[in-house]
C-alpha cells in the first residue's frame, strides 16, 4: 500500500460537501438482501465504496457518521462498514460520487460485485460499490485526499470501529 497523506496539525475532514471513497475489508463473506432482490453473498475482501455528502455537516459528519459503530442501518454501506472494518478515507471536497467511481472502476482489478449496491438514486454508474485487490489502496494515484481511518478517528471521530492496518 502507497503511502497515504500524513495528517497535518488540528487535522479534521472538510466540513465542506464532496464526494468520498471509503475502503472496507471484509474478513468473512458477507450474506446481504437488498429490497426485495433474492439474497447475494459478498465475499471476504477488500472493497470501495464511493458516496457524497452535501448535507449539514459534509464530509466530516457523513464520513464521522460511517465510522462510527452501533449506528442504525440506513444505507447499503451501513451493513458493510457494520460487518467489516473501515481502514481507509479519501476525501474529494466539491467532487461527486459517480465521477470518483468512474475514477476507481478504472483502476487494475476493479469490478462491480453486487449491482444496484449504494446506486438507488443514480442512473450512471452499474453501483457505488467495487470490490479490489487486497493490496488496492486510495491513496494510490486517485485524485483527492486519502487518509488511513483510523488517522481519521483519532483526529475526532473517535467513536469505534477504526484501527489503522
Ligand atoms: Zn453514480
């Protein structure tokens, strides 16, 4: 894995709205059910999901919020940050979501596991989610700030969850 920006001083994500990616790890399959579709299986690995956040709060409350355990299930994302582990954020302030998915799919290894998953709302992309080589990392030439999670964490989203890798 590339080395990820170091943290600066009073480091906090922007409270700005952008797009974000959020590398996940699964260390076991995953059973998932969405709506009403039969029930699919995510394997063990290492996955990306893209999102944005324009609400009160932007990036640092949406991404905060993804970090945090115990919160209720909401979005398809919320099942896989619930069963897995967070180990990495990248942050494009006034980006979108599809645009960074396109950025990712684009990457060696890319590919769509579960279709439909995190895209409800978009007419673009096949899903918001991709699954990678385990060694995939964000910080790795995508255009954007990529930190590891738990710099995030410690930074004040201290609420769970994260441990760096
Ligand atoms: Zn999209």
């Amino acid at each position: 894995m590339d080395k990820l920006t170091p943290p600066a001083a009073g480091f906090a994500l922007p409270a700005a709205g952008g797009a974000y990616a959020l590398t996940v790890d699964l260390s076991a399959a995953l059973p998932l059910r969405l709506g009403r579709r039969p029930p699919v299986v995510l394997p063990a690995g290492r996955y990306v999901y893209c999102g944005s956040a324009y609400g009160p709060g932007g990036l640092r409350a949406r991404v905060g919020r993804h970090l945090r355990r115990g919160k209720p299930v909401r979005w398809h994302v919320d099942r896989l940050t619930a069963a897995g582990r967070v180990v990495e954020v990248l942050v494009r302030p006034d980006g979108d979501e599809c645009g960074l998915f396109a950025a990712l799919a684009a990457c060696p290894g890319a590919v769509v596991p579960l279709p439909g998953f995190g895209s409800s709302d978009c007419r673009r992309c096949p899903a918001h989610l991709l699954r990678l080589p385990p060694d995939f990392s964000v910080g790795n030439g995508t255009a954007g700030q990529a930190y590891m999670a738990g710099e995030v964490a410690a930074a004040g989203h201290r609420e769970g969850n994260i441990a760096a890798s």
